[in-house]
C-alpha cells in the first residue's frame, strides 16, 4: 500500500521539477548577503512565489531596534501552515534564507541560478534556499497526491542562521508563534544529522599604552600581550584534541583566532589590540565550563606576562550543542530509510562539527533531524566557497525523501 503511495509522490514530484528548479532560480536571484543583513525583501518575494503556488505565508518582521541591535538591517520571518486534519501533530520544515556575502572567485554570477551540467549555480543555491525549494515542493506533493487524514504541516522560513538564529527560529519560539511536534531543518549532506557541535566566540580586547616607537618604554605593548594569550591559546588546542566525542562523525572541541584587529601606525607602540576567537564545543561539554575555562587562560595568561595590560571580555555569541531528544527515533530512521532507497547508498546517522539554529528548536524540546538537498560532503557543493552550486538530481531526490517522511509520520 505504501509503496503506491510513494510512486504518486514520487511521479507528483517528477511532473513539477521544473517548476521546483524556478522557484529555487528565483530565490538565488534576490541577494540575502548577511551582514548587511537586509533580508525583508528577500522574504516579500518568497511569499509572493508561494502565493501565487496557493500557499499563505504569515510574514513577521522583527522590529528595527532588535535587528539593527544584532548588525543586521531588516528581517521578516515567514510561516506557512498547512492542516490536513483535525487531529495529530504537527510537523515543521525550517530553512534559512540569509547567507554569507559571496566573496570572490565566482566563474558564475553568484546571483544568477545558472544551470550547467545538471548544477545550480549561485550563493545559498545549496545552504539553504535549496531547502525551501525542497520543502515546499514536499508539502506540494503530500497535499496534491496523497494527503493524510491527520496532522499539520509547517514551513519555517527564517532569517538569522549567519548571526545565530536568534532573531529567526529562536524569535518565533520565543514569541509563541510555533511549536511543532517534530523539526527536520535544512540540510547539506546526504547524512541525516541528529547531533551537532556548540560554538561559543569571545572578543579580547587587550589595552595597553600608546607611545612613539622612538620611545618604546614610555609606553605598554599591546600587541606583545596578545602574541602571549596568541601562543596560549594555540597552545590550548592540543589539549582539546585529547577531548573524543563519542558522536558519529564529531571529533574533538577545536579553537579558531578569526581576526585581529590593532595598532594606529608602524612608528606607535600598540595601545590596543583585539582578539576574536571561536570555539567549538562537541556535545558532551558543558557551555558555562568552556567559557570559564577560557576566560581564566586568557586572564591568566596576561596577569603572568604582560605587566600593565588590562584584559577586557566580551561574549560575542553562545550556541549550545544539538542533542538527540527522546521522540526524534522514529523521525531519524523514517527519513534514513527513505534517503537509502532513494539514493541507493547506505545514509547514516551522524552528528556534525557545525553549529546550526536548530539548536533553538532542541533548546524549546522539539525534537529534529537535519537533512534536505545537498551533496554527499558539505565541501563538495562550495557552499559558502565561489561557484557554490547544488546538483539538482539530489534536490529531487531530497523532495521526494521528505514527502514520503511526511507521509508516514502524520499517517502514524
């Protein structure tokens, strides 16, 4: 019986892949660089394509002060809800449309959709606007061929993953515009992820004295003091590699200095310095820990070797690890079963060393996977690299895997 249900889906999905491919077209088209971070616009176009396939999204903007607050410019969350009977849960589908700037190297417009060789061209084609193709054309499907006598359907289309996801899935939760039963969230792997890795960033601002290079003991070495929390803090990193997580696919906590930022010319002793630093956390630690640890090795480090230097602290962002909740089970091998026969290749499940917003959706007890249209390896697609593009076989794919989830979740 099952398997005639999933031909339907499969066929429905078939017979509008071009329309899907448009639609993912028309999204890579309209720019969603964060920072700046302006991404309304970006939203009012999603919402008029899904109007116009029948699909009502509630737009909610979140207001100028919290964004602007965050260095962002404008963000509208949209929801799309879809109830096909009175009765069961309620199942949500989120992937965010904001995105790193494009940078350079691009042989491809990166805002243009190109199609060459069976691959999507342009920013986010992969991360994660392939995702709102996917899971559009997934309810799309389940709603025109096969719609289940129970339960409800949501699309979550946010706006804040780069900066967090606070202003995005975490300001609809915190607001009480959702609460699904269940979560899958946008993917970039064949792997159906179940875990992933916490991230905690500090900035360091390190304030000396500045003096005339002609008189160097007049002053008080900023740079000196950060090339000895520098050597420190990288010095830390052998110690975390100590630290195995038991995970499928996560390693070990690692400590990244991202920028550096000092000094006011090369004939003036460097008066201040600053330091941004970001560590990832693997699913075992403890986040209050880690940050405690860390601050005491900075502090420390400039009390024992830089004599006058005054240390300042800053948490710039705090992400928690995504663990397993109790209830995700089912959700996790429906999805791996169905990716399996779809793809015709063993799909685990795994954990992944990289921080995602639905940290947000585990924080609030929804339990989730990730997965959606990507590659078999996140650095095969670019993403967030020049020419990131998306193989359009695999979006077809990853819309019929959800469609059939779908399925078989909200039919019990």
């Amino acid at each position: 019986m099952n398997d005639a249900v999933y031909a339907v889906l499969d066929a429905w999905i078939d017979d509008h892949f071009d329309d899907e491919v448009g639609f993912l077209q028309a999204l890579v088209r309209v720019p969603t660089d964060t920072p700046p971070g302006d991404n309304a616009p970006h939203a009012e176009a999603t919402a008029t394509l899904l109007a116009a396939m029948g699909l009502a999204a509630e737009r909610h903007p979140v207001s100028a002060a919290e964004v602007q607050a965050q260095g962002m410019a404008s963000i509208t969350n949209l929801i799309v809800r879809h109830r096909f009977g009175p009765d069961g849960g309620t199942i949500a589908l989120n992937a965010h449309g904001d995105v790193v700037p494009p940078g350079e190297g691009w042989t491809h417009d990166p805002y243009g959709g190109d199609i060459v060789d069976g691959k999507l061209y342009g920013r986010a084609a992969a991360v994660s606007k392939s995702d709102f193709a996917t899971y559009t054309f997934a309810l799309r499907a389940l709603a025109a061929a096969a719609p289940p006598a129970r339960g409800a359907v949501e699309l979550h289309f946010t706006y804040d993953e780069e900066f967090g996801g606070e202003l995005g899935p975490g300001w609809l939760l915190k607001h009480g515009l959702t609460k699904p039963d269940l979560l899958i969230a946008a993917g970039f792997s064949y792997q159906v992820v179940t875990a992933h890795n916490g991230c905690l960033q500090l900035e360091v601002t390190l304030h000396g004295l500045a003096s005339h290079a002609a008189y160097p003991d007049t002053g008080i070495d900023a740079l000196q003091a950060a090339n000895h929390v520098l050597t420190a803090l990288y010095a830390h990193n052998p110690v975390l590699r100590a630290r195995l997580s038991q995970v499928p696919g996560i390693t070990h906590p690692y400590l990244n200095v991202g920028r550096i930022e000092g000094g006011s010319n090369t004939n003036v002793v460097p008066g201040k310095v600053v330091l941004k630093l970001d560590r990832r956390m693997i699913p075992e630690e403890d986040a209050a820990t880690v940050e405690a640890e860390l601050r005491a090795l900075i502090t420390g480090t400039v009390a024992t070797t830089s004599p006058g230097v005054r240390v300042e602290l800053r948490r710039l962002l705090l992400a928690h690890s995504l663990q397993p909740l109790p209830g995700h089970e089912r959700l996790a091998a429906t999805v791996q079963r169905h990716a399996q026969a779809l793809f015709g290749e063993p799909i685990p499940q795994v954990g992944t060393p990289l921080y995602t917003d639905v940290r947000l959706y585990g924080a609030a007890g929804v339990p989730a996977v990730i997965y959606g249209a990507g590659p078999r390896t996140v650095l095969e697609s670019n993403a967030k690299r020049a020419d990131e593009h998306l193989v359009l076989d695999d979006l077809r794919r990853a819309t019929k895997v959800v469609a059939r989830t779908l399925h078989d979740l909200l039919a019990g």
